[in-house]
C-alpha cells in the first residue's frame, strides 16, 4: 500500500505568501502522488499559529477549493515549535509519513522527493539538511552556524544545518508523543527518538515574501531553551569553574597568610576590589545559569498542554453539513 503523506506546514502572519505557496505544496502532492510513490489520499497541513492577519481565512478558503488542504488553528500565538508538534500530533493517527516545512518557500519543496525516496527503503526519520547558506546574508549565515556550534559544544546533539525540514514516520511519532516535555525543541528531541535515519540536502532560498519571524533576540532564546533542554553541560561547567576558582583562591589564602605573616602587607585595595568584582561577577552568571534550569523545572511540573487547538477545517464543513 502507498504511504500516506501529511505535509505540516506552521503559519504565522503569512498572508503574503500562503496563496502563492500553498498551491505549490499542493502541487508536489500531487505529483508525488502521480509518480506513485504516496497514497492519494495524502494531504497538506497547515497550522496557523494564532495569526493575527488573514491567514485563518486564507486557510479555510484553499480547503473549500481542493480537499487535499486541510488545516488546524492554535487558539494562540505559541510559538514555530508547538505549532509544528500541534500538526505532528494531529496528523500521527491519520498517515503514514509527515513531512514539517515552513511556509515561506525558502525549503526547496523538490527535496521531498528524495525524502519520500529515503522512507520507501527503510528510513523512518529523513532531515532535511541545507547544503549552502549563499543567500542569507552574512550576518544570518555567522549566527546561524555560531548557533549550531555552540549546541554542540554544549552538549546538545543536533543535526548540523538542519531546521525543521524533515520527514518522520507516524511510527516514530507515536513513540515521540510519549516525550512529554514543554520545554520543545524539536531539532533536538527528535534524534534522540532514534530508529534509522538520513540526511537530505537542499539549497535554501530567499523568503519568498513578507518577513523572518526570527531575529537575533528569538535566536539566543531559541538556543538558550535548545541547551538547557537537552543537557545539563552547563551546569558542570559552573562546576568545573568553581573548582579552578576555588584551588586559585587556596593559593591566595596562603599568599595573602604569609605576607601578612612576614608583616609586610599593605592595604592592597585594588587587588581585593578586583577579586570581589569577577567572583560576585561569576557567581550571578552561575545563579543565573541554575536559574535558567530551575524555571524549566518550574514550567514543566505545571505540566501545561503544549497546543490547544481551537477549530479545523473539517470541522467546520461537518457542522454545514448538519
Ligand atoms: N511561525 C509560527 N509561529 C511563530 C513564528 C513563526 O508558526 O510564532 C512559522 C512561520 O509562519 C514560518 C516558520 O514558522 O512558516 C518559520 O518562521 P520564519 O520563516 O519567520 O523563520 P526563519 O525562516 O526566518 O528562521
Ligand atoms: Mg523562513
């Protein structure tokens, strides 16, 4: 039997570009369907993310047009990564495989193809990786790969270039729904589901219209929540820190004794302001690193739902159908 194909698509704000890339979804769909490698009965997913604009509207209008558009609405504004584990987790009881991409066209659609390819012979996961960053600007391409490079030196495992393009196997999603965390970074999470996987790479476009949701400030928060959600490196630092801070203070204490001793010591006010400044200094960043792991703490015992979903397009036509 042909698998069938859920591609999950999170909107926020996209009223420009959803009526021109929605039917380009549709379109690889199609074709995909026509090359007989998914089942016809596949559909395209979109997720609108509390949008503020038309793009609700522009949803429900594309699934009366053609019923291979489906799509589901968050009740809120949360986020690119609750609103991807929202269409994830609607669409793992009702296809095969689900394929995450954003909707400003800048994931090359064609990939797909050898997504799809890598499933039929026994991948359950397939990242989709970017192969060159020549398009982002300068300053885009430097933060993104000082972002990748500092997960790992934290101890987070991610694939390397790789976003939130990918397809997963509804196999892999009904173990990965067992990870019950709030704290969501995908990229991070999903490697650590295991079963067979691979890469796939694909040239990353320009945004085809109206502008990144994520800035350098999303970034950092991005990277932050990336790292402490998925290691506790950090904290062994401050550790590791601590010890080096305290055997160099041991050698001070017995300075600071015998000079004192010899009777020779001044008021040394400079040297003491300096080590009271970079010791409180390093002991708010540790507070506030610990921190940091404390609030996850905090957000998780609350045990939140991670997506309310407000209304779906079928929904919608069951109830005129009534
Ligand atoms: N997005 C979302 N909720 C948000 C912010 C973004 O669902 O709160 C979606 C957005 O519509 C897009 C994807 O996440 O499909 C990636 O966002 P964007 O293109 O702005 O990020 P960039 O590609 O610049 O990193
Ligand atoms: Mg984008």
């Amino acid at each position: 039997m042909l698998p069938k194909l859920y591609i999950v698509i999170p909107c926020y704000n996209e009223q420009e570009v959803l009526p021109i890339t929605g039917p380009m979804f549709l379109e690889k769909l199609n074709s995909l369907s026509a090359k007989g490698k998914i089942s016809p009965e596949s559909r395209v997913l979109f997720v609108n993310d509390g949008s503020v604009d038309r793009t609700w509207e522009i949803i429900t209008e594309l699934s009366q047009k053609d019923e291979h558009y489906i799509g589901i609405s968050q009740s809120r504004n949360r986020g690119h990564q609750n609103a991807v584990l929202a269409g994830l987790m609607e669409a793992k009881d009702n296809c095969d495989i689900t394929i995450s991409i954003d909707c400003d066209g800048q994931d090359d659609i064609n990939a797909m193809d050898e997504m799809v390819e890598a499933y039929l012979d026994g991948c359950e996961v397939v990242y989709g990786v970017r192969a060159s960053r020549e398009t982002d600007s300068f300053f885009k391409r430097f933060t993104a790969q000082s972002f990748y490079k500092f997960l790992s030196a934290m101890g987070a495992e991610v694939v390397y270039n790789h976003a939130d393009y990918r397809l997963i196997s509804s196999k892999v999603l009904k173990e990965f729904a067992n990870f019950k965390e709030v704290n969501l970074f995908l990229r991070g999470l999903v490697p650590l589901v295991g079963f067979k996987s691979t890469t796939v790479s694909y040239d990353r476009a320009e945004r085809i219209a109206g502008k990144s949701h994520y800035p350098l400030k999303k970034m950092i928060a991005l990277a932050v929540d990336g790292i402490t959600s998925l290691s506790v490196k950090p904290l062994r630092l401050i550790t590791g820190f601590g010890i080096i801070v305290a055997l160099v203070s041991f050698v001070g204490v017995i300075w600071a004794l015998v000079t004192a001793l010899r009777g020779n010591s001044v008021p040394g006010w400079a040297s003491m302001t300096c080590i009271v400044c970079f010791v409180s200094g390093v002991q708010l960043i540790s507070l506030g690193i610990i921190g940091e792991y404390v609030g996850k703490i905090y957000m998780e015992t609350k045990g939140r739902p991670r997506y309310i979903i407000s209304q779906r397009t079928w929904d919608k036509q069951e109830k005129e159908d009534k």
